[in-house]
C-alpha cells in the first residue's frame, strides 16, 4: 500500500512540475513578444495542435527529469532551487544551444537562451517545493569531504576529459546515418571541422561538469540513485525532449541520436558516480592514504 502512495505521489509530482514548465513556455513566450523579441522559426511540418501536444509531451519529459534530481539533492530549498536550476537549464537550455549553433544551420540560439530561463526557473521551483528529498540515512560520501585537494584534483579532470572521449566512440556509429540523411534530405545539419568539434565537445563537458559537482555535494541518496539520476537527466534534457519535437527530422535519423545520446548518458553518468562516490571501502583507503 505504502508502494502504490508513493507512485501516486511521485506521478503527481512529475504532473505538477510538466504544468509548472508548460506554463513558463507560454509566460515567456508573451514576454518575449511584448518586448519585440523575434524567436527563430523551426522548419516543423506539425499542426498547431500537434505543437501544443508535443510541447506538453516535452514537459512531461523533463518533469521526469528533475523528479529524480530534487528527490537525491538536499539542503535548503533555495539551495536545492537552485541546484536543480542550474543543472537544468545548462544541460537543456545552454548545451543544447551551443550544439545547434555549432552543428545546425539554425539560428536563434541567443532567442531561445532568454526563452528557456522562466520555463526552466517555474519547473525547478516547483520540483524543489514539492519534492521532499530524501533521508540522509542513505547519503554516500564523496571524495570532495574531509580530504586536501591534492587527493582528488585529479578526477574532475578525468571527468572532463571522459565526455569527449564518450561522444567521439559513440558517433562513429552514429555518423555514417547521418552522412546518408544529409545526402537524401535537408535536415539543418552540418559537420564541422574536427577542431571545432573537439572545442565544442569540451566547452559542453566542462558546462556539464560545474553544474553535475553541486548535485553530487548535496546528493542524499545512494551511488545507485545517484546514477540513475544523472543518466535520466543527461538522457532527457540533452537529447529526448529535442528530438521528441524535431518533427522535421526522419525518425531513423532521430533514433540513431536517441541510441547515441542514451549510451553516452549511462556511461557519463557511471564515470562521475565511479570517481566522485567511490564504494565506502575504497574511499576508506584513499582517506588513510592520503593522511599518511
């Protein structure tokens, strides 16, 4: 019984929090139009009302999201706002921004940067009021706690370094799908030299990075969560909700990213956990270690 209570709340709570989004999307929209803010015109073939139901199917995604996020992050409120906001709007707003002005010919990224702000401010707010975060009876100790910066300098590094590395094994096999898209039909996309692929795949790990530390300093839940957590919003916010819209796009061209994104997302996510939250035992050792 306790079970199904809590599954109630939970799909509650992703209700609320897909409202809470949906709402800023149109909140925002009106303000942009009232100041004279032109916003970008996407080549969607879709009816309005498939706009609006691909919109609100977008919000749901992301509701997902944060569900797990504001669930494991403690503290304050404000202080879990603004962590699950940050994480929320770099990784869904700004990277995917910054992928589009590298990789698309589509413009507007500066337009669509102020336009995500609200919906991503309303979605983390009601995700950080309504989510009760989880017992610190179950927090895992990180390598950031009670240890000298010569301990684990390190591993960010690592880390930074490890998403580039993820995303140039995974698009080996996503590029040859989209060299014969490209040929077939105009999609908006481009490939770019690999300098400026390397520089981009950088600049996105290191985004990622400063807002996935705050997470895992506040997180209040086990390694396993914490995981499942990351994985599901790298997952949903980089990738799912962007292409569940781009209706322009052939639907193998789409699962091909979908595939791509989902393997990078796991495999990103298992690095942070594995260098960040090492197993008790290990992080025992070091600790011991590193006094000596």
């Amino acid at each position: 019984m306790e079970f199904a209570d809590q599954r109630k709340v939970n799909a509650g709570g992703v209700r609320v929090i897909a409202v809470a989004y949906f709402f800023g999307t149109i909140m925002s929209l009106l303000l942009l139009s009232a100041l004279g803010v032109p916003m970008p015109t996407m080549p969607s073939d879709a009816s309005r009302d498939q706009i609006v139901i691909l919109g609100f199917a977008g919000a749901l995604a992301l509701a997902v999201a944060l569900y797990p996020l504001a669930r494991g992050v403690g503290g304050s409120r404000l202080r879990r706002l603004l962590t699950v906001f940050a994480f929320t709007y770099v990784a869904f707003a700004v990277i995917n921004q910054l992928q589009a002005a590298v990789f698309s010919t589509l413009g507007g990224s500066g337009q669509l940067l102020a336009f995500h702000a609200i919906p991503c401010l309303l979605a983390a707010g009601a995700a950080a009021w309504l989510v009760q975060p989880a017992d610190k009876a179950s927090a895992c100790c990180t390598v950031f706690q009670d240890r000298p910066m010569s301990a684990w300098w390190w591993r960010p590094l690592v880390v930074l370094l490890a998403l580039p590395c993820i995303e140039a094994v995974t698009g080996v096999t996503a590029r040859p799908v989209l060299e014969e898209v490209i040929r077939q039909q105009p999609t908006g996309l481009h490939a770019p030299g690999g300098a400026v692929v390397m520089a981009t795949m950088l600049l996105k790990s290191g985004l990622l990075l400063a807002v996935t530390v705050p997470v895992v300093l506040s997180w209040q839940r086990s390694r396993r969560h914490l995981m499942l957590a990351l994985a599901t919003a790298i997952l949903i916010l980089t990738g799912l909700v962007g292409l569940l819209q781009a209706t322009w796009w052939p639907v193998s061209l789409r699962l091909v990213f979908s595939l791509q994104i989902l393997v990078t997302s796991i495999t990103y996510a298992a690095v942070v956990v594995l260098l960040f939250v090492p197993k008790g035992k290990k992080l025992a050792a070091e600790l011991e270690t590193s006094n000596q």
